[in-house]
C-alpha cells in the first residue's frame, strides 16, 4: 500500500482524482495548495485529533495549550497523573477527560501500540482504536490519514467534508455520513487525498476556519 508520505504524493493522487470525477477537477482548481498534513504517531497526536472533536480550530487550539500547561507534556503518564478535576479545570469536557484517560491507560499497559497501528489495513486499525469507549470512527480515520498516511481512508461523519462535497457535486443538502461513503467510493484509491482536497476547499472556496472536525 502506498502511503501519502509527501506533497508529490498528494500531487499524485488529485492527477488521478482529477482524471477520475470532472467535478473534482474544477475543486481542484478553486481550492490551492493541498497541504499533506503529517503528524508523528502517537498519544500526542491521538490526543491532539481526540481534543478537536466538535469544536472550531481557535478552540481545539486553547484546549491544546491549557492541557499541555497542566500536564507539562502530551504523554500518558502526563495526563493519567491529572486528577480528574485537574483535567475538567483544562476545559475539556467529561467526556473527553475519560476518553484521554482509557486512550493513556491502553497504551500504557501494552494494549494499544499507536506506531504498529500505523502499519496495519485501515479497517483492522479502526477496528483497534475503536475498540476504546470513547474513541469513534471519525477520530481513527483521522489519526490514520494524518499519522499514517493511509491513501484510502475517508472520514465520512466529518461535518467540513459533507458541507464542501454538497458544494462540489452540486447536491441540494448536505449529506451525511453513509450518504457521503458511498459518494466516496469513485475516488478510491485516493480517497485519503480526496478527503485533504475537500478540507481544502471547504477553507478556500467556502471560507471556513478548517480543521478536521466531526462526530468523535
């Protein structure tokens, strides 16, 4: 499997998409650089995407900066020796707080290997971060496009994605997220690429503050 490890793979993947869909093609040419977007592996990573769920960039932002005060630094043993009041005082919701925790508590006790997940077929990766209460489909997708550099992997439930596919395929309403994976499915194998050209366009053409945000 070919991983999106660079900007002449990015290129790669909107020459083929732009070949495969006409209407991609026009998004192409509205949206600009395409930026790749890597990240390391990781709890930090993981940590970064699980704090930007359902919230705008400048408040993902804030989450990050109050969280890395507390704890010192982005790392299981950092954040599971915050009380659980310590982590609410950060901002972060209950929820979030307890996901932190059981994602710093797997990888800890050997359960979850963020670096290994990198190297297996998405849907068994999904299937391994998922397995974690708390942890959705939206939030693995997104740690594999983006720590992993997986080429075919489409976060669907992303609310960003759906509003600039509805734009760009000339839909009457948003679609939502099994609508929008079935969409998809003309764009693969590159629907990791697919899924960087919707975000942005969604920041370029529909002028949004753009961060991968969606149902966690």
């Amino acid at each position: 499997m070919r991983r999106i490890d660079s900007l002449h793979d990015i290129a790669d993947g909107l020459g083929e998409l732009a070949q495969a869909d006409l209407r991609l093609a026009r998004a192409i040419e509205l949206s600009g650089p395409v930026p790749l977007r890597r990240k390391p592996p990781g709890f930090a990573a993981l940590a970064e995407i699980i704090l930007s769920q359902m919230v705008s960039k400048a408040s993902a932002n804030a989450l990050w900066r109050k969280l890395e005060l507390a704890a010192g630094e982005i790392t299981p043993a950092a954040v599971l020796a915050l009380s659980p009041d310590a982590l609410r005082e950060t901002g972060l919701s209950r929820a979030k707080a307890e996901t932190l925790r059981r994602v710093g508590e797997a990888v800890i006790c050997g359960e979850l290997d963020l670096e290994h997940l990198c190297r297996l077929e998405a849907r068994a990766a999904i299937r391994t971060i998922t397995a974690i209460k708390g942890v959705g489909p939206w939030t693995a997708e997104v740690y594999l496009l983006f720590c992993a550099g997986h080429p075919d992997v489409f976060p669907a439930g992303d609310v960003a994605l759906q509003s600039a596919a509805a734009k760009i395929l000339g839909l009457e309403a948003r679609p939502g997220s099994k609508d929008l994976y079935r969409l998809a499915e003309v764009w693969s194998p590159w629907r990791g690429v697919a899924a960087r050209l919707l975000w942005a366009y969604y920041a370029a053409v529909m002028r949004r503050d753009v961060l991968p945000v969606g149902a966690g």
